[in-house]
C-alpha cells in the first residue's frame, strides 16, 4: 500500500480520536519564487520582485530538502512562482522519481516554459496549468505578459494536451475567479472539453480572504451552481460537490492543513498554513528549515511545540488546495462517492490536488 493510502486510514483514527494534526497526503515545494509573469491576482510572486529574491537551493540541498518530505508521503508538487524557472528543474524532477521513489509528481507552471522542458513530462503524473482564459487578449490582462507569451502559453497547452497518453500525465487547468474572470469561465470550460482537459476553480482571494466583491456576486453564485449541474452530467471537473457545495455561501469548514504542508524556496516549512503564517500571529509561522531536522517526525515536533494544534474551523482562504483535501479526509463517504462516480476525480487523484 502507497504511503499517502496508509496516511489516509491512519488520519481516520486520528479524526476519531479529535486529534488535528493529520499525516501529510501530499507535500508542496516551492522550489523557486522566481516568475516570469505578473498575474494581477497573485500576492506573493510576480516577475516584478524577483530583484528581492534570494537565489534557489542548489540541487544538492533541494534533494535534502525532499528526502525529508519523502519521509512523511510519497506525493509531491513542484511550484514557485514558476518552478520551470529553477535551474535545473528538469534533473530535480527525474531525481524525484527514480532516486527518491515519490510515487506521484505534480507541476504547477504557468505552461510558457513548457516546450523548453519536454524532457520532465515522462516522470511527472499531473501537469497543473494556471489559466484565467483561452483568449489570448483576455490572458495578456490578467498575466501582464506580451502577446508572443500569451500565443506560447496557449500554443503549449494545445499542444501538451494530445500527448498526455504518450508521455503519461494528466493535464489539469486551475482557473482563479475573480470578477473580472467569471464572465469567460464557461468558455474556459469549453476549451477544456475540446483539448481533453479537466479543470478545476478556486476563489481568488485578497489578504486571505476571498475577495469581497466574489461573496457578494450572483454571478458567482449562479456560476458554482451551474459547476454542480455540469458535473452530475459528466464534465471533467476537478472539485467535489461537498467543495463546491462550501463555494456557494463561503460556510466555515474544518480545515486540515497538514494534510497538505508547504516547504518554501529556502527549505522552511510552514505551519500550519501560508495564510496563518502570513498573519504573523501567535497560531503559526516557520517553525524550522528542513535542512536544519534529520527527520519529518522531528520537523512537526518542533511546530507543534512552537504554535500548537491548528485552529478547528477555517473562515479564511477557501482555496482548493486546503479545503479539497481537508474535506475528503473527513468525509470518506463523500470521498467514495466522487471515485465511484466521477471519473476525472480518479483520474487526477482528488483527495491529495494541492494547486496553489
């Protein structure tokens, strides 16, 4: 049995025994906060701080980095910013796989880098592509990019998406909504039922929260309720009815966000989320760098120690990448009835989706 299968049912005892503090299903590293777009809903990245940043982790401490999350599951997810930026991603991808045995590797890029780097599609099983829409005009307002990288974001995803079979991953498109978005999210959906893609929704969200005018909008709300009906008819959305269900009023959830853990550029984790973290609170932060820990074990003692168990109940973020997980672990029935009956929530292994 696979590591994050055992730390599913291990979590289930957990959850009976009220305990929050869950085994990780998947780990997110941030390999590079590097970007080379400038996306106006993005808070933390953007290619106009990367003259702030510092250099990434040579490849021999990002290996150390990640024999220490291979402790704790066998899924992983490369982001950044724009991991494509890290400079050697494609030798730290194949390492991933055959040296340290991860089973399941994602990528979240931008896609504008993705020809550049053909050689990492055979050893990775989900490629996660963020894209606001399929017009080329509409892409350059919400990227701030050219019109050349625009054309070579779209122009990739064509691509890639008919080779998915060949080389042995699945395409999955992660829309932001904002309100300037929503109104071509239909046609983004279009798009992806052309180019055999599943695609997935969240919420954008300011300091942490979703954004004001998003809870107070029909459109959204008649938009997450027309999701629902298309997704009983069989469209590859990639969002279960109990998130989709949360979207449509923004009602507080029980959060688990160890399940989904983030380790930044620098070997820090997080604990027990970014948007805690962010807070610069007494409830979380960076509690250690996993450069600096001999073990997983060790690194979650010392957060727990330093912050304590996360809060019960979230009214924060409403993120795919925390809720989705949090849900499905706490919900094994609902979780059962999206792999019964919903092929794309198989296919793109909903349970451990971490996009953002």
């Amino acid at each position: 049995m696979r590591a994050s299968d055992k730390n599913y049912i291990k979590n289930l005892v957990k959850l009976a025994r009220h305990d929050q503090i869950l085994n990780p299903l998947v780990v997110t590293f941030h390999i590079t906060s590097a970007c080379n777009l400038n996306c106006f809903y993005c808070e933390d990245f953007g290619a106009r701080l990367n003259s702030q940043l510092p250099p990434p982790l040579p490849l021999k401490d990002s290996m150390r980095v990640m024999e220490i999350i291979r402790q704790a599951t066998d899924n992983i997810v490369f982001t950044g910013g724009e991991p494509m930026l890290y400079p050697q991603i494609d030798e730290l991808v194949a390492k991933a796989k055959l040296d340290l045995g991860f089973e399941s590797i994602s990528i979240l890029s931008n896609g504008s880098l993705l020809d550049q780097h053909e050689s990492l599609l055979v050893y990775i099983d989900r490629l996660v592509i963020s894209l606001e829409s399929s017009d080329q005009a509409s892409l350059q307002s919400v990227t701030n990019a050219s019109s050349k990288i625009t054309e070579k974001i779209i122009d990739n995803i064509k691509h890639y998406s008919k080779r998915q079979g060949e080389l042995g991953f699945v395409m999955i498109i992660n829309c932001v909504l904002t309100p300037e978005t929503i109104s071509e999210a239909e046609q983004l959906l279009e798009f992806c039922l052309e180019h055999n893609l599943i695609i997935s929704f969240s919420p954008q969200a300011v300091n942490n929260w979703p954004r004001y005018e998003l809870l107070i909008s029909s459109e959204f709300k008649l938009f997450i309720a027309k999701l629902q009906e298309l997704k009983k008819r069989g469209a590859p959305i990639l969002g279960s009815y109990a998130y989709l269900k949360t979207l449509e009023d923004f009602n507080p959830f029980q959060c688990y966000p160890s399940l989904v853990p983030r380790v930044m550029p620098n070997g820090d984790l997080i604990y027990p989320c970014r948007p805690i973290e962010k807070e610069n609170g007494t409830h979380g932060g960076r509690p250690c760098n996993l450069l600096e820990v001999n073990s997983w074990e060790e690194a979650l003692n010392i957060a727990y120690d330093q912050f304590g168990p996360p809060p019960r109940v979230c009214t924060s973020c409403f993120q795919q990448c925390f809720a989705e997980p949090s849900l499905m672990q706490a919900r094994p029935f609902s979780h059962l009835r999206e792999l019964l009956l919903f092929p794309s929530s198989r296919k793109a292994k909903l349970s451990t989706y971490s996009p953002g």
